[in-house]
C-alpha cells in the first residue's frame, strides 16, 4: 500500500472510531435530520455548528482554527506540495504549489487555483493538501493553492485581489512555470468556491479568459439564511444559516444583523464581484462543474447558479449528492463521497486536458 494510501486509510480509521462515541453522545442533541444524513457521513462533523444544546451556535472568535482543532491532523498532511510567493505589481500572495515530477517533461500543461474554504474567515491551504496533491498528480496539471487574506481583519476585496494577483502572476510566468494559459482554470469548495466563481467573473471583465469553473458546493449568494433565519431541510449540520449570515457580515464588512440590500441593488452597493450570484448578466464565463449536497444550505443558491449559467450559454455539470451536508466530501472513507470527489476531479481533467 503506497504511503498516501496508508495516511488516508490512517485518517479515515481514525475519524470513524471518534464518530462512534461523538455520535452516540450527541444523536439526541442533532436532532431528526440526522436521519435524513447518509449512514457513512455521520460523523464528528455533524457537531460542528451546534452547541451543547444541538442548537446552531454562533462562530467562535477563533474560527480560524475551528479546522484545524477539530479535525484530527492526519487528515491534513505536512510536505505535500511546496510553498512559494507569487508576486504581482507589488502585491506579494502565499501559496502552494503542487505538480507531479515528470509534468514539464511533455507539453505545456493546464493548471488550476484552488481556493480553500472557510466562510471567508478561517482555513487554510492545508485542509485541501490531499485533493491538490491528486488534481496535480491524476490530470498532470499545475495546481497552485492560495493563501489568501481572511475576513473580518481583511474584508473584500482583499481576498478577491490575492487570487486575481496569482492569476495574473501564473499568466504571466505561464512559459516559466510550463502552462498554457488557454487552459487556466480556477476551482474551490464553500468561500472558496464562490471566490472562484468571483474570480472568474473578474477574469471576464477584465478580459482574462479561463477554461473552466471547479465550484464545490460553493458560497454564491449573501441572501441565503440572511439574519441567521434557518431554511427547513438545509444547513442544519456543520454551515448553518446563523454562520453563513455573520461569515458574510464579516466578509462584506457590515453588521450581521442588517439586512442585505434588495436584489436590484446597483453593484456598487456590495461592489462589483462581491456577490457571485447576485451579478445579472452570466454571459460569457466558462463551463462549469458545480457539485453540492442535497442537505447543504447553499443548495437552492447552487442549483440556481447552474441554472443561470446554462441559459447564459456555459456548459454545466451539477451534482446534487443524496444524505450530503456542507463539507461531506472530507469523509473519504465513504464510497459515496469518494465518487464525489473523482467526478469533480474528472470533469476537470476533461476541460483542460481534451484536444481543442
């Protein structure tokens, strides 16, 4: 058994072991819908989100680390990949960079940013290290994962321009680094997601073309559980509507309580990329795979996101996965998920490794 498979069977066992006495702890607490979750998705994820009373708690101050505690650290390995700076006029961006050693030995190769998740105010490059390290082995690509400034210190639209930063640096390094710029594509899960979705609406605007959209069930719509009010069926596991509404706040930089502006506000009431879903005009971005649980809060905001995408013109390939709640996909031990995932990664590799 390669050593990738030892950390992720090591990982899975031990995840799966706490889920017994977690669960059994708190199957009262989490209420019905733990019964409308798929049997190998009830995990020590479920709590998260929810106090002692099963109730959807507030974010912790330390939300940053809220991963990183409460998962255990074999899921997230040390020295996969490489750390380095990509600098753009003045503007320097962290980030990990992830390629199979023979990639540069053929031709040019496409290449994905990844954008972490995190509700714009925690994570990091580390939760993904697994899924980049295998986009970058499985497709030969160019994966470079960013380290991109969190909410509330850093509202939009700081995290926005670090990733516009390496997208330009990868365009423009694209002969260096062994890209083709035609087939740059830029993906992410949750916040990340939606930042990549913002990217790509950008990317557009300013006339910098992308190959395609790698949206896991990404965060689209600031509207979606506004005030903390829950949707019936969604968002009662792990992303709660309470979370969503004071991710936003901090993100956008207004109080959680306020409400969003109207549908037909102008962009510049939340500025122009801000909102991914609340942009009218979809026109002209790139194919897309958007997938998403069908107990996850960004649903509804998700299927109508693929929706408006098809009608504007893009290809879309959208999963909805049966018993799945926001963050699902980190539970590689179950089948399902893992199918999940190697379609994502599938579709990907059919966008930027087919013959134009």
């Amino acid at each position: 058994m390669p050593p990738s498979a030892r950390a992720t069977l090591g990982a899975a066992t031990i995840v799966a072991l706490s889920a017994v006495g977690a669960l059994a702890v708190r199957r009262r607490e989490l209420g019905p819908g733990l019964e409308r979750v798929a049997h190998e998705l009830r995990a020590p994820l479920l709590v998260i989100g929810r106090g002692q009373s099963g109730e959807p708690e507030d974010l912790p101050a330390d939300f940053s680390t809220l991963l990183s505690n409460r998962l255990p650290a074999r899921v997230f390995p040390a020295r996969l990949g490489r750390r380095e700076t990509a600098s753009w006029q003045g503007r320097e961006v962290p980030v990990w960079v992830y390629e199979a050693a023979n990639r540069q030995q053929a031709s040019p190769s496409g290449a994905l940013i990844w954008l972490h998740g995190g509700g714009h105010v925690g994570g990091s490059p580390a939760q993904d290290h697994l899924l980049c390290s295998r986009i970058a082995r499985e497709l030969s690509i160019l994966v470079v994962s960013v380290d991109y400034r969190l909410a509330p210190a850093h509202p939009y639209p700081a995290a926005l321009d670090d990733a516009d930063a390496v997208l330009r640096w990868l365009g423009h390094r694209a002969d260096d680094l062994g890209v083709d710029p035609a087939r740059i594509a830029v993906g992410g899960a949750s916040a990340g997601g939606g930042l990549a979705a913002a990217l790509a609406q950008r990317a557009l605007d300013e006339g910098i073309p992308l190959a395609f959209q790698l949206l896991i069930y990404p965060m689209l719509d600031d509207r979606t559980g506004a005030g903390g009010v829950e949707t019936p069926g969604r968002g009662e596991f792990v992303w709660t509507a309470r979370r969503n509404a004071e991710s936003w706040g901090a993100y956008l930089g207004r109080p959680v309580q306020s409400a969003p502006p109207p549908s037909d506000a102008p962009d510049s009431a939340l500025g122009r990329w801000a909102v991914p879903a609340r942009r009218k005009d979809l026109s002209g971005l790139p194919d897309a795979w958007i997938g998403v649980g069908e107990l996850d809060l960004f649903l509804d905001e998700d299927r109508a996101y693929a929706e408006r995408l098809r009608q504007a013109g893009a290809r879309v390939q959208l999963r909805v996965e049966p018993g799945m709640y926001h963050g699902a996909d980190y539970c590689t031990w179950s089948a399902a998920m893992r199918d999940f995932r190697a379609e994502a990664v599938s579709a990907l590799g059919a966008a930027l490794n087919s013959p134009c």
